[in-house]
C-alpha cells in the first residue's frame, strides 16, 4: 500500500515535470501528458491523474492571483496589484477580480498558499476573536 | 458591562488596517487525530495552525507535497477542504503562580472547573535547554521525606532522579509523599519568616493515566494541604495522543518560569513510558518510520530534550525532575527504560518482590542509586547515614548465605540482626513523608543501638512512638537540628539525652 502511494507521487512528480517549457507550465505540455496517461494507462491511473491534478492546480494557483473585492474595482487597480505581487514573488502573476459583497470593504488576495487580508469582514473576524 | 466596553475599544484602537498576510492550505485528509494538509508553504516545524472552529494544531511532519499536523482539539468539527492557516506562533502554555492548586490540560486549559486562570505570561512549550555555562552544580537537598531515599538515595534541587518499577510497586506513592513534603516545609519555612528560605513548588504531570487515578491523587494533596503549592497538567487515557504528548513539555515550560525567576520547582512526570507510547502513536499514523519495538528513531531525544531541561541555574533557580518508568516483569534493560536511565541523575528503583514482602517503600538499594549523592545530603544525614547502604548491603550478601544453615558466628548474626532492623526502620506508611529533622533523630538511635534490644518486629511500633515522643516532647531539639543541619558535640549530647528519656517508655 505504502509503495504504491510512493510510485504514484513519484509518476505525478515526473509528470509535472514534464509539463513545464522554460520554467512555466505549458498548456501544449499538460495536453501531451495527458495524451500519454491516456494512451498508455499507469498502474493506479486514477489516483495518478488526481496527485497530478493537485500539483498543476498548486502551481496554476501561484500564477494567478485572485482579488475578492466589496464594491467596484478598476482594472487599474488590479493591474497595479498584478504587477506589484509579480515583483514581490519573481514571477509574473495574474489578477483575477471576484466580487464578494460579505467582504464588506476593502481587499482580500490570494495568491497560492498567501492571503493577504485587507477587508473589514477579515478585521472584525479578527476583533471577534481576540475580544 | 463598562468593562467589556472599553476592552472593545482598546482592541479598537490596536487593530491595524494594515493588510495582513496569513499563509494557508486545505484539509486533504482527516483520520486519527492527524490532519494532511496540501498548501501552508512557509509553514514551520512545530508551528501553530489554526483550524475552522478555534482547533489548533502543531505541523509536524513538513513534507514536500502535505504537511502532516497534530490536531490539539474536536476533530470531529473538521472536514476536507476547510482552510488551514499558519499563526506565526509556537505553541505556548499560560505560566506563573496563578497555575498553583489548579488543573489544567495540556495546553493549559483549566479542567477543574475553578474559572479562567488569571496567568499573564506564557512560555513556548518547546525550549532549547539551558547550556553548560549558565548551570550551577547540585548542592541544595531535596528532601522527599521517605527516609530511605533521604538518607542513602539523596535528591539534590535540579537534578533528574527517576523512580523505576512495575506496577502497583509505588512509584506515584513517592513522588507524591515528595510533593506533600515539600508543601509541609513551605509552610514552616514561610511562616519562620526565614529571610534566605526557598519554598519548592510542585508540578505533577499525568500522562494516560486514568480520570479516576487523577482525582483520586488531587484528592491526596488536597487533603495534605499540598495543593496550593501544586501544578496539576492532566493529559489522561481519554485525551487524544497529541495532548499527552505535549503534556510534559507543558508541564516544563511552567517549571521553567519558576527557575528563571529565582525560584525552586520540582516537576513529576507519570509517567514517560505512556509518553513513548502516545509519541509512537502519533509517529506511526505520521507515516514516520519506525524502529525498535515500533517506536520512532528519535524516541531517546523526545525524552532527553525534556529532562535536560531541569537543571539548577546560576544566579537563578531550579527545576528538579522525578520522572516515573513503569517496567514490565522488572526488566530494566528495555528500550525506553535504559534510554531515561542514561539521561537521569540516577534512579530509585522499586521491586515487587520487596513491595510484597511488606517492604514499603520497596526501594532497592542494591539498584537505586544518586549520581549527586551526599553532595545532596545536609551534615547531619551523613553523620547518621553514611555507613546505611553499606551495612545494608553487608545485610543482603549475609542474608542468602544464612538460608543455607544456622552454624554462625556472633559477628554474623549481629550484622543480620542489624540489618533486619535497619529493614524495619525504613518502612513508612504511604503519605506520611518524615520531616529531615525527624529522621535525623531516628537514624541516630539506630546507631547508636538504641534498637538492638528491641525485637525486629517491635521495631516499626519503637520508630513510630519515638517520632511521636520527639514531635511532642522534644521540638525545640528538632527545631535545632533543622536549622543547625549539622550535629555537633552538644546537639549529640542533647539528642542522647533525649533518647535516654524516650527509652523506658517504650514497652517493647
């Protein structure tokens, strides 16, 4: 059981490796291993395709930075984030805008694991909890 | 209400509007106490998580792909997918004199339901021991008032001094009679108003015992008015592993205020073979892999970084450990056993054989032994107790040979008879530690002979009427021997005095 879970992550890994052309993910890539695990089914070709999945997704979300926002947001604006969190993580990022009235005001970013919290939903949930 | 107001406004005004960066991840999985996390990136080694619901967790395995944390609360309310974030912070426990006669849990939670517990600092559960050069040596006695530990077995403030045996031997028997003795001297000492005197607080820490055998030794202190000088960290069978894992280290990090602020503490652990055991649990559901007897490669460093952190410091104070040790079947050469015997300061150790035998406390002075020693002892110990271990061990060689005939010579016969009193002299009832000064006036008669004529089996019955005799009639004595630690020519006049005056009234 055990060396079965490691010979999936490690096909995963390989995988994912594979997937990138000059250090970003590339799409014709992804569908060339794709075609692959289709054409020649791994042993465990399910849980493979999911533990790739995670790793593609983690990977797609620190390019990608999604920017939940109470009220209008110019694109202005998301673009000067975009540009600002690109040099803060050395690599270019992408703002998405969501919208999220339960914000209330203010920002919240999330870019892969970070988020940074600037909405007063995020401020008066951290009040709440210290009082 | 007006109170709660202006907390309100005082969290008010430090909120900043600063945008605040967290590092997150999601639950992948949830089973055993252990949650896999996918994301926290810049989480660290035993960092703090904070789960949906207020659960915290310590992450403990950093893997490349998950993160694998210890769940420290209701798993029960959390689910896959639910958001994980990193707190910056290592896991801290509430620390200070407001703990004293409190219970509480392993992540200093009251348990006893007395209120919140007015604490104003705390201290990281995990700390880096205190280094070479910042140590000062074991000088200071730590009198347990068991008198065959005080006299030949002696405890020094800071050391680790581990109390080994089967069960039912009487092992959490010592430590507490430990803790109420230390809990009687406080309160002569503070009300001596002793400028100089050091009052020793107690921390007792259960680690998978039963609820039933923690209340029952609450119950114990509190009747002996030891509580309020009392720590009580209960971790017990029913508490997930991760909690009774922590537990000691908790119980250290409240010892460890008192040492760094100029005071003496004394911390028990009860006991680390259950720890090993939840440390092992964790590590196998960990995936981590495993060793001997199952348990995890670095099993030695889980207890060896928790006991060297009891040390005595220079210029400050001291945290004194009795960590318990339940063997199986009296072998001591087993795994974790010989691991905390190569860590401690020595170890007392109990046999059933001896329990049995009515021998109680059934300390075996052949195997126990303080690797401080009479650096330990007060003067007048070692005046009266210096030659015990070796008459006792003359007793134990000569007691196998006699089994074989009854052909011996005077001389024989004397050291045998000696040392079946000596025997005698040294069983003690369960909580009734025996003041220093008491035993010094105890120890004294025996070497002086004032048992010999006794018959062996009226000894216990000539102890106990000559304890009472001196308590009631001879305080004053006591009282000199306690502050003058040392006999001198007139305190062994007077001491001779006394016992020539106790001896007729005893109808042995």
């Amino acid at each position: 059981m055990a060396s079965a879970k490691k010979q999936i992550t490690q096909l995963a890994k390989q995988f994912y490796k594979l997937s990138f052309e000059n250090g970003v993910l590339s799409a014709d890539r992804v569908s060339g291993v794709l075609a692959y695990i289709e054409k020649h089914r791994p042993a465990h070709t399910l849980a493979v395709l999911q533990a790739y999945h995670r790793l593609v997704a983690a990977e797609v979300a620190r390019g990608q930075a999604v920017i939940e926002h109470a009220g209008p947001a110019d694109q202005a604006s998301l673009d000067a984030i975009a540009a600002a969190l690109s040099k803060k993580y050395g690599r270019p990022v992408t703002a998405t805008a969501k919208r999220n009235d339960a914000l209330l005001a203010g920002l919240r970013v999330r870019v892969g694991d970070d988020v940074y919290e600037s909405s007063v939903a995020g401020q008066l949930a951290v009040l709440g909890a210290a009082v | 209400m007006s109170s709660v107001l202006e907390q309100i406004e005082q969290q008010i005004a430090q909120l900043s509007t600063k945008a605040v960066k967290k590092n997150t991840g999601h639950i992948r999985t949830v089973a055993d106490g252990v949650a896999r996390i996918d994301g926290l990136s810049d989480v660290m080694y035993n960092e703090m998580v904070q789960f949906p619901g207020g659960v915290i967790g310590i992450a403990l395995n950093l893997e490349e792909d998950e993160v694998g944390c210890v769940v420290l609360g209701d798993i029960s309310k959390l689910k896959e997918g639910d958001e994980v974030q990193t707190t910056g912070k290592l896991l801290s426990v509430p620390v200070g004199k407001a703990l004293l006669g409190r219970a509480v849990d392993a992540l200093g939670n009251p348990v006893d339901g007395k209120g919140p517990i007015a604490a104003t600092e705390t201290n990281p559960v995990e700390k880096i021991a205190p280094g070479i050069i910042v140590r000062k040596s074991v000088s200071q006695p730590l009198f347990t008032g068991i008198m065959a530990i005080d006299s030949m077995i002696p405890i020094g403030r800071g050391q680790r001094e581990l109390i080994i045996g089967d069960r039912g031997t009487g092992k959490t028997t010592i430590a507490i009679d430990t803790i109420i003795n230390q809990a009687k001297i406080n309160k002569v000492g503070l009300a001596s108003g002793d400028p100089k005197f050091r009052p020793v607080y107690s921390i007792y820490v259960a680690i998978g015992q039963k609820n039933s055998n923690i209340v029952r030794t609450i119950a114990a202190l509190e009747a002996a008015g030891a509580l309020e000088y009392t720590i009580i960290v209960s971790a017990p069978a029913a508490d997930n592993p991760a909690n009774q894992y922590l537990a000691p280290y908790s119980g250290a990090a409240m010892g460890e205020w008192f040492m760094e602020n100029g005071m003496d503490a004394l911390i028990v652990y009860d006991d680390l073979s259950k720890h090993a055991v939840a440390y092992r649990q964790i590590s196998l559901i960990l995936k981590r892999p495993s060793g001997r007897e199952a348990y995890p490669g670095d099993v030695f460093y889980l207890h060896s970084r928790l006991l060297e952190r009891s040390a005595r410091l220079e210029g400050k104070g001291s945290l004194t450990a009795l960590p318990i040790i339940e063997t199986l079947a009296g072998d001591v050469s087993a795994y974790i056993p010989t691991n905390v015997i190569s860590i401690t300061d020595g170890q007392i150790f109990l046999e059933t054989d001896l329990f049995n035998q009515g021998i109680r406390p059934a300390v075996s002075v052949g195997l126990s032994v303080s690797r401080v020693g009479s650096a330990a002892q007060i003067k007048a110990t070692k005046q009266v107790g210096g030659k015990l271990k070796g008459e006792l061990a003359q007793f134990r060689e000569l007691a196998a040979f006699a089994q074989f005939g009854s052909d011996l010579d005077a001389k024989t016969k004397a050291q045998l008879e000696r040392g079946a009193r000596i025997v005698e002299l040294f069983k003690q009832p369960a909580f009734n530690p025996i003041p220093i000064e008491l035993q010094v006036a105890v120890l004294f008669a025996m070497q002086k002979n004032y048992f010999d004529a006794i018959d062996t089996k009226q000894v216990v019955a000539a102890a106990n009427s000559l304890k009472e005799f001196f308590t009631t009639r001879k305080d004053a004595l006591l009282t000199e021997i306690r502050t003058k630690a040392a006999l001198d020519k007139d305190l062994e006049a007077k001491l001779q005095a006394a016992l020539e005056e106790w001896k007729p009234t005893f109808n042995g």
